[in-house]
RNA sequence: CGGGGUGUGGCGCAGUUGGCUAGCGCACCUGGUUUGGGACCAGGUGGUCCUCCGUUCGAGUCGGAGUACCCCGACCA
C-alpha cells in the first residue's frame, strides 16, 4: 500500500515525482534544489558511468580533476559564458566563521572576506582553460584529451529530482586541438558516443542534431544534442557537445607554436552528460507498476524470490537458488537472492517491479518436485516456466531480450508521436498533444521565439538525419523558404 | 520575483459552529496464526498540533505577523 505510485496516465508529473521516491533512487534533501541520491539510485548511476568511462578511454581520453573554485574574473573572460551563467552562480565571499558576539550564534567573520569572490563551478571551461595555458605551447603537445567527473552547481529557480537540480553530478570532456577540423570532428564523435551510449545501454531512442543558436551553449560556435522523447511526448535534452572554436583560447590566450614556427591559438571542444540521465531512463520506460531498467544498466539483473510454507521448505530452496546463481554469476549476471523471512512473496513481487529488477525468478515446493522455475519478465509483466537446469540459460538469453524489447518499445513510441506538419493551425493542435513535430522554419531567431510565445515549443534541434529532413519546403510560422524541416516540441 | 496551496508521531492524512484524555491508515515493537501476487488477529511504543504575538474561562480550531515547503509561471542541462 504505501509503495503504490500515482499512476502514469493521471498525472505525469506526480508519477515521475513517487516513482523517483518509492523505488529509493533520490529525495529532495534539506538544502534547497538540491538531492540526495540514494544507494539504488547512485548504483545506477555508476552502472552509467562505468559504461561512459569505459567509451571515453576507447576514443583516447583520459581523467583529470579540477578546482571546484573559479575565481570572479575566470568566468568573465569569455563574454558570452558568463552572460550565459552569471544568473545561476553560487558566489563564496567569505572563508570563515566566528560566534557571533551579541549571542547570534555562529555568523560569517566579516573580517575573512575575500579578495576575490570564487564563483562554485557552473562548467568548468574558464578553469580548464586557464590551466591549458601551461599545459600547450608546441603543436607536440595537441590535441589534449581530457575528461573530469565532478559536480557543478547552478541555482535554479524550480528544481526537479534528477531532471533539474541545483546541483549535479556529470562528466565534461575537454579537449583542445592544433586545428578547427580536428575540434569539429571531437565534438562530432563525442556526441555519437552519447547517442550509442543511450541506445545500446539505456535503450532510449534519440535524435542527434545541432541546436539553433538561442539554445546554443554559452561561449559555444556549434552545440550538437542528442534529443529524447519522454513518455508524454515531451523532449529531454540528453547529453550535448560544442565545438568552442577558438573562443576559450583567445580568452585565456593559448596559443601553439606550429611545426613551421607560426603561433595558432588553439581549437577547442567539450562535452558532457549529467545524473538528468536518470531521469530519461526513468521517464522512457517507467510504467504504472513502476521503474523498468534495461538489463545493461541494472544494478540487480534477477532477483530470486523464494516461496514456502515451511523452513525446511525454504532451506531446500534457498539451496537451488544459490545453485543457479552461481551458473548465472558465471555468466557474467548480477542476481540477488532475496530471502528475507519476515515479507512474504506477493509484496516482494511488487517491490522488485517498482525498482525496475529485468527478471525475477521464483522457486517454490512445487517447482523443486518438478525441477522448475518460475521467469517473470518486468518489460511485459509475462511469466514463463522453465526447468531449472537450462533456467541459467534461458534467462541470459531473457536479459538479452528485455533490452532489445524496452529499446523496441521506446522507439515505436518515439515514432508514432513524430509528424511532418505543414499548417501552422495543426501545429498548434499537435504540440498540445505532445510530441515532435518536423516543421520548416525560416531560420530565424525572430520566428523561434515568437513559436515558443505562443506554443511553448521549441526548436530541439536541426536533425543529422539529412534524408527525413532535407527537402524545400515554407516555414511554418512566416511561410518565408525553408530547404529543410527542424525538430520543434515542449522540452524538460 | 508574480499567482495558488499546505504545515498535526517516521510517512500519508482527519479533526465540525472554539470544549473534555488529539484521532485514523501505513510503518515500527511483542506474541500467535499464515506464506504460489502487496496477510490476519491481539497487544504495544511514539506528539512542545511550524514559530511568535493576540482574542478567550478555554485555541490544533479564531485574528495578526513571521517562517518553511509544494504546485503553476518567468530562468535553465
């Protein structure tokens, strides 16, 4: 009872809201905007990371750490970033405490100001790049690679768990390069690898493309996204990456020397994706029962529920649980035997589907006399018997199938709430619908903005995909030539 | 910062026109019966009713001020 969760259809937000609660992933904590994230939920998260780490070494990058402390005047290097931040900074001015003397308790000693404020990192393109500076001074020493995982704080003004929080978890990629090719191509390969990731491992559908330059990022030439679509037809901006050209270099003036001896300021790129990763794998593929977790990215792959009347009975099935487990941990998949005495079978069944657990697997008397188990599969709610000795084997082979089915699923979701719309009257009758619309636009700022007055839709992206989306056509909106469509729909 | 709402055991809530010992569900503890889809019975622990001021014989309830949180906008990954 206390673990049922609004149900989807009702009100979308409410049930993102107590599945994100219930299931035991995060909860608001007591500092405004900001999350706990909890054991369940981080477990997910470094499955996430793990994966991206791993992708990241594989194209050549490697980790580094830096400050969480940019000071004032970093941030303002760059006009652009810091018009872009500036309303969304944690400021720290102060470095100590002192009691208060007229029994205030404990206040700021005014005394311990700062000489010069440090600014909680927003992005950490101004610190990187000032440390850069020492870092290059030959084309010998390019491209640099490098990759942080940290946290960053912006304050924003409503927060929602996972989706927007004042402060995160993520990743930023940093590169720097001898030549603007070579930085365009980075910041292209890199938001391919985001695109791979969120197929093969969250099994999520997205959409690559480049944004329009109001939702450019702050100090960027070129932002490239990759899009999601959430299960009430709204996009999630999944992970981004920028060619920064040479913005940041000139900023903080680094410069290389050429192997003809000319001095080139250097080329630049970064990328990143953030813990709003759970909240696409949570909004993609939840359901009215709860969360569904693609095999790839569950911390707990099986569960094993036992069933029995006597202790005897839950000994002799304890003991066969163990015995598959061991053939199943051999094969590489995570499994836990919940044997917890004090819970019976039905509201184990039912917590394990709010956590998302792909396949469950339970064995009572009647399936030791028979040599059988039970396979319940969370994507469809299905259960299978199956005999316990090519159980091990039939359910690698279930896994293999759950993350294929749940991508499937999202996809075709993904696809019938995608339309060519040519009249901007349906335009406005379908946004309200919910879900992405392929529309000509005259590729002005101009138009974009007065779209998103009046519908609150905006441009997601300019799609990669040139053969769905290149074709002449009149913008939507002012009816101006357009040779190609673009992505619009409501965002998180 | 604008509009709306809510603060009552750990969680979710009820509490009438002011009245008696502040109640219910969940969770928790003890004992027993149960166990193939969220068990049941009996007993039990746990509360400065957000804070301050006021009205009153009497305030969870009425008035004022403060404060915290939530929802809807503007801002954003």
């Amino acid at each position: 009872m206390a673990k049922e969760i609004t149900p989807r259809s009702e009100n979308y937000s409410q049930w993102y809201n107590d599945l994100v609660v219930k299931a035991g992933l995060a909860e608001n904590s007591a500092v405004r905007g900001c999350m706990v994230i909890k054991p369940y939920g981080y477990a997910i998260w470094e499955k996430m990371q793990h994966q991206l780490d791993k992708m990241f070494k594989e194209t050549g990058h490697q980790n580094a750490y830096f400050p969480l402390f940019i000071p004032k005047s970093f941030l303002s290097r760059e006009a652009e970033h810091v018009e872009g931040f500036a309303k969304e900074c944690a400021v720290v001015t102060h470095h100590r405490l002192m009691t208060d003397p007229n029994g205030n308790g404990v206040v700021v000693d005014p005394d311990a100001k700062l000489e010069e404020e440090l600014i909680v990192r927003p992005t950490s393109e101004t610190i990187i790049w000032n440390t850069y500076k020492n870092w290059i001074s030959s084309y010998r020493d390019l491209p640099i690679l490098v990759n942080q995982w940290a946290n960053v704080v912006r304050w924003e003004m409503r927060t929602r768990l996972f989706l927007r929080t004042a402060e995160f978890l993520w990743q930023e990629g940093h590169t720097a390069h001898a030549t603007k090719e070579e930085a365009l191509e980075e910041a292209t390969k890199m938001v391919n690898v985001y695109a791979d990731f969120a197929r093969n491992y969250m099994a999520i559908p997205v959409i690559v493309g480049e944004k329009t330059e109001s939702e450019r990022f702050a100090g960027a030439i070129t932002t490239l996204c990759i899009e999601a679509m959430m299960q009430d037809g709204k996009a999630l901006q999944a992970g981004t990456s920028h060619f920064l050209g040479q913005n940041f270099a000139k900023a903080f003036d680094v410069k290389y020397q050429t192997n003809e001896g000319g001095l080139e300021y250097v080329w630049a790129s970064s990328w990143g994706v953030s813990t709003r990763l759970m909240g696409a794998l949570i909004m993609a593929h939840g359901d009215d029962n709860g969360l569904v977790l693609p095999p790839n990215l569950a911390p707990i792959q099986v569960v094993m529920v036992p069933i029995f009347n006597k202790p005897e009975q839950l000994e002799a099935v304890l003991a066969k649980m163990k015995e598959i487990k061991e053939e199943l941990v051999k094969k590489g998949v995570s499994v836990k035997i919940d044997d917890r005495d004090n819970l019976r079978s039905g509201f184990k069944f039912a917590e394990w589907e709010l956590k998302g657990v792909p396949v469950r697997v339970a064995i009572g008397p009647r399936d030791l006399e028979n040599n059988t188990v039970e396979l319940a599969r969370r994507d469809t709610l299905t259960k299978e018997s199956t005999s316990a000795d090519s159980a091990p084997e039939r359910i690698v082979s279930l896994l293999d199938e759950i993350e294929k089915n749940i991508y499937q699923k999202a996809l075709s979701f993904r696809d019938s709430h995608i339309w060519k719309v040519d009249s901007w009257e349906e335009f406005k009758t379908k946004i309200e619908e919910g879900g992405f619309l392929l529309c000509h636009w005259d590729g002005t700022s101009e138009t974009e903005e007065k779209i998103k007055e009046e519908t609150k839709a905006t441009i997601r992206c300019i799609p990669f995909d040139s053969c769905v989306c290149q074709e002449e056509g009149k913008c939507i909106y002012s009816g101006k030539p357009s040779h190609r469509r673009v992505l619009f729909a409501k965002a998180y």
